[in-house]
C-alpha cells in the first residue's frame, strides 16, 4: 500500500513533468516561429501563420525589448529571449513543485 506522503509525491512528480512537458511545447512553438521568420517561410501558409501567431502570443512580455534595425533581428534576440525565460522559469517551477528528494 502506498502512504499518502508516496502518493503526495507521485502526484507532485507528475505535475512537474507536465508542466516540464508543456514548457517544452511552448518553447518548441516560439522556436519554430523564430525558424520560420529568419528562413523566409511563406507566410500564407496555414502552418507559418499560426506558429507565428501563437508565438507573437506567447512573447508579448518581450516585444520590442531589443530594439534592432532589421525586424527578423528583432525577433531573433527577443523571441529566443523568452523561450529562455519559458524554459529556466519552468525547470524552476518544476524543482519546487517536486520538492524534496
């Protein structure tokens, strides 16, 4: 039989790689918005448009945060800026949700 501190604990584990899980989509998104910008992908396409538009979403924080004069810089710096924030922000809330060893 488990104890409710095991059950605790498998419950907090799973909420931290579901979490972990879904940082990873959300940085998998912006980096392929970031991908489709700097390779000039047609921006008709149904699958550009909307990786760019969740991604657009998804870094609002850090629009304009680095201002450059050609805009596919722009987006490079500051979207790859906040996949890094997505993800180092997301371990960390995964490591506190699973708390101690």
């Amino acid at each position: 039989m488990f104890t409710t501190r095991a059950r605790t604990r498998t419950a907090r584990a799973l909420a931290a790689k579901l979490l972990l899980w879904t940082i990873a989509a959300v940085a998998a998104i912006i980096l392929l918005g970031v991908l489709f910008t700097v390779l000039n992908a047609n921006p008709h396409n149904w699958l550009v448009r909307n990786v760019h538009g969740w991604g657009y979403w998804l870094t609002t924080p850090f629009h304009d945060l680095f201002m450059r004069a050609d805009p596919k810089q722009n987006v490079l710096i500051n979207w790859l800026l906040a996949a890094l924030v997505y993800v180092g922000l997301g371990a960390l809330l995964a490591r506190l949700l699973r708390g101690p060893a």
